[in-house]
C-alpha cells in the first residue's frame, strides 16, 4: 500500500519537477514545438519536414507582390458574338405588309405561333410563292432582303419584316450549383457570362462564383466571376458553363477556437481574420496567442515541404496582419493549447490513473491481510 501511494505521488512529483524546468512535455494535446533548422535550411520539427514562417508585414508585402491581378484569356476577352444568324430549330414570323394573306394565311384569327415559319434541320423554310430557300447562316437582314428580292417577281415593291418567335438554334449550356440545369438560348440581344448565371438562377448559398469553368471548343477556362476587373465575357453558341459547389473549396480552422471546423470560400478569397472570425474567436482561457499556425501544402508532402505560418496573436497589432494574410483552399488554421491549459489536462488525466493504482494496491493489502 505504501510502495503504490509512493508510485503515484512520485509520478505527479516526478511531472511537475519537469513542469517548472520544460513546461510538462508529457502534458497531453495537440501544440507545435519550435523546430530546429535541417541542413537544407528548412525546419524539421521530428519526422515531419516543414518550413515554419512567422506572419510579418515583410512576408504580406512579398506575397502582395507575388499575386497578380487575374487575367481574362485573350480567348474570352477577344470575343464579339455577330449579328444573330438563323438556324435550325428556330421559327421565324415573316411580315408583308399591307398583304395579310401571306402574313397570316388562314386569317386575323390565326394564333401567332402557328403563324410562324419553322427553319427545318436543312436549313430551310417554305414561303408563299417564292418556295423553299436557305436561311440557315443568314442573320435576319440578309434574310429579310432575300425575301424581298425574290417576293418582288410577284409582289410589288414589298415591305418585309424578319422577326424570331422562338430561338432554338443556338445556346449554351448551365449546370453545377444552380436551381435547374437548362440550356439557356442565344438570342439577337448578346448574351453575357453574368446573365446566363442569372437565368439559370444560381444557388447563392452553395454556389463559387469565383471558380467558374467555361469550356469553348474543346478548352476549359477558370474563370473569378467576383472580380469585376475581368470585364464582360459573351457567350457563344455551344458554350458550356459549370458552376462549382462551395464544399470542393474548404479550409479548416481546429483547436482552441469557440467553432471549430470546416468552413467554405463564400467569395474568391478569405483571410486569417476570417476564419477565426466565423470561428468565433480564440478561446481565451485556453489559447495561447503565441501559437496560432497556418499550414499548407499538406496533401504534397511526397513532393515538396508543408509551409506553416505562425501568427503571434498576443499583439492586438498581429489581427492586422491576420487581416491580410490570404487564406487557400486546403489550408489548415490551428491554434494551440497554452501551456498552463496542457499542464491542468494532464493532471486531470492522471489522478485517475492514480486511484486506481491506489486502490489496487488496497485490495492487495486486504487480501495479505486476511491471510
């Protein structure tokens, strides 16, 4: 009984001898060790090769510098969508006037659709008199003047208009994070990358705006639709827009923090402040200011060191500098446990492990006892 009291009493003696000379290296939960310097001059911190940057106002000007505004392909930026050409598919309403009877050939009560001329997959359209002739490729002036020109051996001096009823021909198509996935048709008027999404109806809770991925014959662009910058991008007929999901783009803040957890980029980009701020802060009574990292890179350990950035969060001055350190999809936020909160975990831990060491010794001492 006295030898397992003694064992318990020097393991809690044995802890807090080292407590006052290292801080407790046994006291459980997660912190980060400063790391001594490798030969290669990045910082080793056990097994794990990782390079350990301290967030300062010189490091936000270098990565100030590094990031260029983006850039609109040339393929995008270039392009002007022409005059709108018929196509097959779409139903045209062909006016003559002061000759209802081939504007509206069964007459005023007629509907309007019926009225209409469809461009059939050859494209091609019958008319009155003049037959079948090819619209298809033209834009609604050059066919209006066909009409007119070949109207004239039976008509004199006809008055055509050329209008669209139905757009069919031409479109692109919308899916991803947005309300109904349709194709969207081109009309007369151009259509733009900004309206197409606001026709498909975007989902703005779940929808990255600022990973738009357009593919245009055969190529794929990545286009920040949150950088207005960018200017206007026209959409061309066969265009296809794929809208990403705001989950393929996550960050994850752990440790002492209020929240911690999974949070995703509402917009392109997101800072340090952030994301302790949608985490809800740092636990005060727990955290230690001094530890609060950033580390990135960590799905390519095989190929390249994992970068952590350390943040000194003790000056109120360090949340300006946490204001413009740009955060990266993937990117972990830890912040550590101070030591005084590692220290009082381990303690709680090991007194039950105490008692039952004591009590066990007890029944061995009642059993010699009854013996």
């Amino acid at each position: 009984m006295a030898f397992a009291t003694g064992l318990a009493r020097l393991g809690v003696v044995t802890c807090v001898t080292a407590f006052g000379l290292s801080g407790c290296v046994w006291a459980p939960g997660q912190h980060m060790s400063r790391p001594d310097a490798g030969p290669d001059g990045t910082a080793v911190v056990g097994n794990d090769h990782i390079e350990l940057t301290p967030i300062t106002p010189k490091l936000l000007a270098m990565d100030a510098a590094a990031r260029s505004a983006p850039v609109m392909p040339a393929a995008l930026a270039n392009y002007r969508p022409g005059d709108y050409q018929v196509g097959a598919g779409d139903l045209l309403y062909i006016t003559v006037w002061d000759h209802p009877e081939l504007t509206v050939p069964a007459g005023s009560q007629q509907q309007l659709g019926a009225a209409g001329r469809l461009v059939q997959s050859d494209g091609t359209l019958f008319y009155p008199y003049i037959g079948k002739l090819q619209a298809a490729g033209l834009n609604l002036g050059q066919l209006r003047d066909v009409i007119t020109s070949k109207l004239a051996r039976f008509v004199e001096s006809p008055q055509v208009d050329v209008s669209v009823l139905t757009y069919a021909s031409q479109r692109v198509w919308i899916t991803g994070a947005v309300r109904t996935s349709a194709a969207v048709p081109l009309t007369v008027v151009p259509l733009t990358l900004s309206d197409a999404i606001s026709q498909a109806g975007f989902d703005p809770v779940n929808a990255d705006l600022s990973g738009l991925q357009l593919t245009r014959d055969g190529v794929t662009y990545t286009i920040d639709l949150s950088q207005p910058s960018l200017g206007t991008v026209y959409l061309k007929n066969d265009d296809r827009l794929y809208v990403p999901f705001l989950d393929t783009k996550e960050l994850f803040v752990m440790g002492e923090v209020n929240e911690p957890g999974a949070q995703s980029f509402k917009i392109g980009s997101s800072t340090l402040s952030q994301a302790l701020g949608r985490a809800r802060g740092l636990i005060q009574t727990t955290s230690n200011g001094k530890a609060v990292y950033v580390i990135r890179g960590a799905k390519d350990l095989q190929e390249k060191p994992s970068a952590v950035y350390q943040l000194d969060a003790d000056s109120p001055a360090a949340f300006a500098l946490a204001s413009q350190f740009q955060l990266l999809p993937g990117d972990v936020v830890f912040v550590g446990a101070a030591g005084v909160t590692r220290w009082s975990r381990f303690v709680n831990q090991l007194l039950p492990f105490t008692g039952i060491i004591s009590n066990a010794a007890s029944a061995r001492s009642d059993l010699s006892n009854s013996n």
